[in-house]
C-alpha cells in the first residue's frame, strides 16, 4: 500500500505546532532533533525539530521538521490540509475546526455549502491552512 503524508515545514516552531496538532488530534507524536541525528547546523538550531511524525486517534498521520536558517524557507506553501469524513464524525470534525481555529483565522466558517456537505477555512496560528468538509447526512 502507497501512502500520502504532507510534510509541513517551520521555521524554529516546528515543536510547538506538532504539540498543538497533537492537542487537537491526539494519538502519538515522535519528535527528533539535529542534535539526535547528528546532523551538522548552527550551534543554536541543535534542538530545533530535524522530524516530526504525528499519528493520530483517527487515522489522522502527518509530519514536519524546521527549516534551518541556511536553507530557504517559504512559510505558508500554497497548499491547504484538508480534513474531511461522513456525517457520524460530525462532532469530531466540528472539534477539530474549532481547536484548529484558537489563535488562528477563519476564512470560511463551518457551515452547510451549495454542495450540501458542512464546509469550513481557516488558517491556524502557525499559519498553515486547513479546510474541513463534512459530508451531508444520506438520504433515507
């Protein structure tokens, strides 16, 4: 089986948002630094996060590392993460949102689209996007 992770990148707060994600998310995050691997950086970026993986309670798995200063880092990256499930997750789903949204922007609020299914944006506070669609309940 082939698997499709996004890896989101940072610049120095790679930690504190794989803990936020795992606040929202739960399940089991793995996190190891430059100074783990060994890798050679700047003396003050040892502790910074060389790879991160979150696994989480449902089926939720994505990954991340910062950027060290001589690399070039685009914050942001054009992409949105996108959650998305049946109408039985609705509370999840709807939980997910809201904790994604403390300290964050919403763009679109979590409401029924033209489409019928429950759509929401926003941008969380590190600033990765992230777009949330329930589907309508089916038709009896």
């Amino acid at each position: 089986m082939t698997t499709l992770n996004p890896y989101l990148s940072f610049r120095g707060v790679a930690r504190e948002a794989m803990e936020f994600y795992h606040s929202v998310f739960g399940g089991e995050l793995l996190l190891s630094t430059f100074r783990d691997f060994g890798v050679e950086v700047e003396p003050d970026e040892l502790d910074l996060v060389m790879h991160a993986q979150l696994t989480g309670d449902a089926g939720v798995v994505f990954m991340a590392a910062d950027t060290p200063r001589h690399m070039e880092h685009q914050e942001g990256g054009g992409f949105s993460m996108s959650l998305s499930g049946p109408s039985e997750d609705e509370e999840r789903l709807t939980g997910y949102f809201d904790r994604l949204a403390e300290g964050g922007t919403v763009q679109q609020p979590l409401a029924v689209a033209p489409w019928g299914d429950s759509f929401g944006m926003l941008q969380d506070r590190f600033g990765v996007a992230w777009m949330v669609n329930i589907a309508a309940p089916a038709a009896a």
